[in-house]
C-alpha cells in the first residue's frame, strides 16, 4: 500500500500499563477505547490505511513522570522509524527549562500537554516556564477544549500567544473538543498564524458540513490529520474523514503535505538534518 498519511496525533505507553493507562483514558472520556495503546498495536493499526509517520506522546499527570516518559517516547521513537516523538512537560516539574534541553537532545521534536489531565489551566502563571523554554524551538500540542472543565479551553491560547508571540500551538481536536460552537465564535482563533488544528476526535462528532466549515475557515494549510489513536482505529477515523466534501488538494495538505513542511520547519530551526 502507498503510505502518504501523517498520523499527527497519537498515544503509546509502554506494553506492561497499556491495558490500564488506556481504560483510564476511556474512563476520563465515558468512550471505549478501541485499540490496545503500544507501539506495535500502534504500527498495525496505522498500516491498514497507509500511514507513513504518527505523532507519538504521552502525559504526565504528576511532575515524578515527567522525565521517564520523555525517555520512553524517544526510545520508541529511536526504534520505530516511522514515528515522530513529542515529549510531556509538568507546570510543577523541578527544572523545566533543563528538561525541555533534554527533549531536544533525545530527539523529540515537540511538547504535547494534556491541562484536563494534568489540573493546570493553559494560561496559568504556572505554565509559563515551558512556553518560555519552548517559544522560537519546541511547537506544543494542546489538547484543547472540554465542556465539563474549563483548564484547556481555546481563549486561554490565544492570551498565552499574546504573552509568547512566536510559540507555536497545534490545538487538538479541530480547536476545542466538545466546544466547536466556541471555537468558531471566538474572534481571533480561527485563522491564526501561529495555530495548528488536528481532526483528531472530532469530526466523527460533527456534521461533516460543519467540519469543513471549521477546517476552511481556519485555513486548509494549518490543519493536520491525526486519529487520537487508540482512543479510535485508523479504518474507521479515515472512513470518517472521506465523508467531508474537500477537494483532493485540500485532503493532501491535511493528509501529508501540511504536516511534512511543518515538521521540516522544526527540525531546521532545532538544525536537525
Ligand atoms: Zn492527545
């Protein structure tokens, strides 16, 4: 099979606290879970529709993960060619600003934060040494949005961007999971250049009319494909993604070109390659 797809938005633990970790996940989110959580699960799951890179991380939810983690994903991103690695980050971790050294040294290329998760909300003073760490070097996936907790909500990107001008935010889940009435009436979101959306967990919840609404809207050229796996297979998340009326271009830019020029971007500010 051809391999094109960019999964810009996945999870892996490793195989001895898979089962756990991901039914605590489908727990957090009253969703099951459909996929086992490691990296061959990951690599099968993404090989039936021709992926050819995923976006691995995974959360910290206390500052004592935070460096075990890092080691983990850059170890499985070291033994698994086709995976670009992300690191954790904790407000309450001791030596962020050594830490975030660290992630470029071990080769991850960015910085994922789950504030539902890890109880800090985006724009706590708290945070803010991991933007400062991470401005001009590191992009930082967000998960973004929650109706039922207000720590990730898309407003509180924007004044963070106010304070760390050239940080660069990939904002999960079209923007804002659960909450795209918010995103779409938030002046100054949609469209803005330092902004990154993925589709991840969020056009299977949305009219398909209403997704490419959001993805045009936003700006065909910061939008990247991911699954959220393994809160979802990659068949069904692709089946899904076909249902939006794009055109073939726009569905190549979110597919792959997008994300490929995007990570060219970091490699050559971190002078990688
Ligand atoms: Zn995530």
């Amino acid at each position: 099979m051809e391999k094109f797809i960019y999964d810009m938005h996945t999870h892996i633990f490793p195989q001895k606290i898979a089962e756990k970790a991901v039914s605590s996940i489908g727990g957090f989110y009253g969703i099951p879970m459909v996929k086992k959580g490691y990296s061959e699960d990951l690599i099968e799951s993404a090989s039936e529709i021709g992926v050819e890179k995923c976006l691995v991380c995974s959360t910290a939810t206390t500052p004592l993960q935070v460096t075990a983690i890092n080691s983990f994903v850059a170890g499985e991103t070291e033994r698994h060619p086709e995976f670009i690695g992300f690191g954790t980050m904790h407000p309450g971790y001791s030596d962020i600003a050594g830490e975030v050294d660290r992630i470029v040294d071990i080769g991850l290329s960015g910085i994922k934060l789950h504030p539902d998760f890890q109880k800090f909300a985006i724009d706590d003073r708290e945070a803010y040494p991991i933007y400062e760490a991470a401005e001009g070097r590191l992009p930082i996936l967000f998960h973004t949005g929650d109706k039922r907790y207000s720590y990730s909500n898309p407003e509180r990107v924007l004044r963070i961007l106010k304070d760390f001008p050239k940080l660069t935010c990939i904002c999960a889940h079209l923007g804002g999971y659960s909450e795209w009435d918010r995103v779409v009436a938030l002046k100054g979101y949609l469209g803005h250049p330092n902004i990154y959306f993925d589709t991840s967990s969020a056009i299977r919840f949305i009219d398909p009319k209403d997704s490419v609404r959001i993805i045009r809207a936003h700006g065909v050229s910061h939008v990247f494909w991911g699954t959220d796996y393994p809160m979802q297979k990659h068949t069904a998340e692709l089946e899904d993604f076909m249902k939006l009326e794009l055109t073939d271009e726009e569905r190549h830019m979110i597919f792959r070109d997008n994300a490929v020029k995007f990570l060219d971007d970091v490699n050559k500010t971190l002078g990688r390659k």
